[in-house]
C-alpha cells in the first residue's frame, strides 16, 4: 500500500509538471483501449499538437482534480470513452472555473440525472449510444475527412463488436499491450492500420493469448440457469477470452474477474450494463465492466481456489435482472 501511494504521488507529480508547462492547447483525457487510441488519433489530425492522458475508468476522476489545479487559459480539456462518475462534476465544475473548456464524448447510455448533471458544467457534452467513442468524436472533429471516417470505421467495427473487418481484430488485439498505443496512434494518423510491426505484435500476442483463454476456460465456474452463466478469474484479453469461453461452453453471460476485483462482463441479452450498474459500473448493454468489493479472504480464494463468494452471486444477479427485463 505505501509503495502504491508513492508511485501514485511520484505520477501525480511528473503528470502535474507536464501539463503546467505544455504547449498544447488541448489536453486529451481518454480510455485506454483501441477506441480510445483511435479518438486520440482523431484529435491529433485535427489539433496537431495534443497532450493525451490515457487512463482507466476508475482513474480518470483523479486526472481532472489535476488538471483543475491548473489555470486553463482558455485551453480545452476534451474527455472521451469515459463513463461518468458520481463526483466527476466538482472536478469539472472547478476546471472551468480556473478558465478550462471542457468538451466530453462518450457513446455509453447515461442516465437523465448524470446528463443533467454534467451538461451544465461543460461547453459541449455529446452521447451516442450507437457509435463508439471514437466515431463521436471524427463526427464532431473531422465531418467529411475521408482517413477520419476510415478510423472510425475501424474502430467502432471493434468496439461495437461488429467484426466485419479484420484490419480491427488485429488492431484491438495489439493494443491489448499498452506498450503499443502511441505507435498504433500515429499510424492512425497516417492513414495506416496494418505494416509489419503491427503484424509481429499481432502473431506474438496470438500466440500468448491462446494460453490464456485456455487456462481461463479451465479455471471457469459455469452456472446452469435458465441461462447458462460463466464466472472466471482474468487472466488477460478479456473481450477475445468472454468469446472463447462463449463458444466452447455455449454460454450466455460470461464475467471475467480480476485479482482486485475489477470485473468484465458479456452478454447475449443487452443485460451486462445493467449487472454491472449494481456494482458501481457501466458499459454497454452488451459489454461493461465493474468493480467487486474484495476482501483479503476474497483474494486468497481467487489465487488458490479460482473463485470466491462474488461469483455465485453475480451469477444470481444475472439471472435476476435478466428475468426481470424478460417480463416487462
């Protein structure tokens, strides 16, 4: 825990120092995965000179208070494929105060409440549901660019699970590695979405995720219900592993749990965003994520067991809210 506190402060700092003295007037604050490379890649053909802050979900909120510390100057804080977060509004609100602009994109379903509460607080806020963070915002950024509307293409193909073009299983797969977002972002911004280098990490990332989905399938506990609920501990490779375990189980909802409880989830049913609302999460209907409250015993039985207490239980709660849906 001490040594988690001081790389956060030791982040927190270097972080701090960059952006009190950048020379872009536009700080990019976004996800970490291919749709959010791609919106990065988009802002960068149209800014040029962007500061990017990739981070998870649950950090993102952490990022704003930094950046609310900061005099804007008119500048714009442009956030993208982030969910909100209860709280998320004070930082923002703060921000703006200190002179930021503050545009925000994301293509998850909101609630009345969180759009009421956000929109007021921000220059521009646009939600669509049916495309991807990144298709939001080359419509927003880039209307009418041909190489903007072929990212988005690719991209919300992958992360709307279309899976019509194999230029964006390659790409997501890639990015599984975090190593490799600035170089598959600046291909973007070319108008390259396959060369060698991206073909090499494609083979080797195969290779190391086939072991993975086996393992998983291995390790996975399988609830026999009205339908059939897959829970297993996340190895990595979430997405291609949920679709593995899908199709050699013939599973309809399969959760995939991290060692500190972060989870992600899929579904036949468009049900994964509201299981994963029940535990302070969001996503789409048909993919989302959350986050279990673990305990140390609830760790110690994940590492040795496979499972713990939680894996009954959202298997319950799937069956439940399914159920529910079903008879409205």
């Amino acid at each position: 825990m001490v040594l988690r506190s001081w790389k956060h402060e030791r982040e927190r700092t270097s972080i701090t120092r960059q952006l009190a003295t950048r020379t872009a007037h536009v700080v990019h604050v976004t996800h970490n995965d291919l749709d959010a490379v791609g919106a990065d890649a988009i802002h960068r053909i149209r800014y040029t000179n962007v500061f990017t802050i990739f981070s998870s979900v649950g950090k993102y909120p952490h990022y704003l208070d930094m950046l609310a510390e900061l005099p804007g100057n008119g500048d714009t804080i442009s956030i993208s494929d982030l969910s909100y977060r209860p709280g998320a509004e004070y930082p923002v609100a703060r921000a703006k105060e200190t002179g930021w602009k503050i545009e925000w994109r994301h293509h998850h379903r909101w609630t009345d409440e969180e759009v009421h509460t956000i929109q007021s607080r921000v220059d521009i806020l646009h939600i669509d549901t049916g495309s991807c963070g990144c298709g939001i915002c080359a419509k927003d950024l880039l209307p009418c660019d041909v190489i903007g509307e072929e990212i988005a293409r690719v991209v919300c193909d992958y992360d709307l699970w279309r899976h019509q073009d194999p230029r964006s299983h390659v790409l997501g797969l890639v990015l599984q590695e975090r190593n490799n977002r600035e170089y598959v972002r600046d291909c973007l911004v070319l108008g390259v979405f396959r060369d060698k280098t991206i073909d090499e990490e494609y083979a080797k990332i195969t290779d190391k995720m086939n072991r993975v989905k086996e393992k998983t399938r291995t390790d996975a506990s399988v609830f026999q219900k009205k339908k059939t609920v897959v829970v297993a501990p996340m190895y990595g490779y979430p997405s291609e592993t949920a679709a593995y375990l899908r199709e050699q189980l013939n599973s309809d909802i399969e959760v995939l749990v991290s060692k500190r409880g972060k989870f992600s989830i899929r579904s036949k049913d468009p049900v994964s965003h509201l299981i994963a609302r029940e535990y302070g999460g969001g996503g789409h209907p048909h993919a989302a994520g959350g986050q279990f409250s673990f305990s140390v015993l609830d760790r110690l039985s994940l590492l040795f067991l496979k499972k713990n207490r939680h894996f009954a239980d959202v298997a319950n709660l799937a069956e439940k809210i399914r159920n529910t849906r079903n008879h409205r």
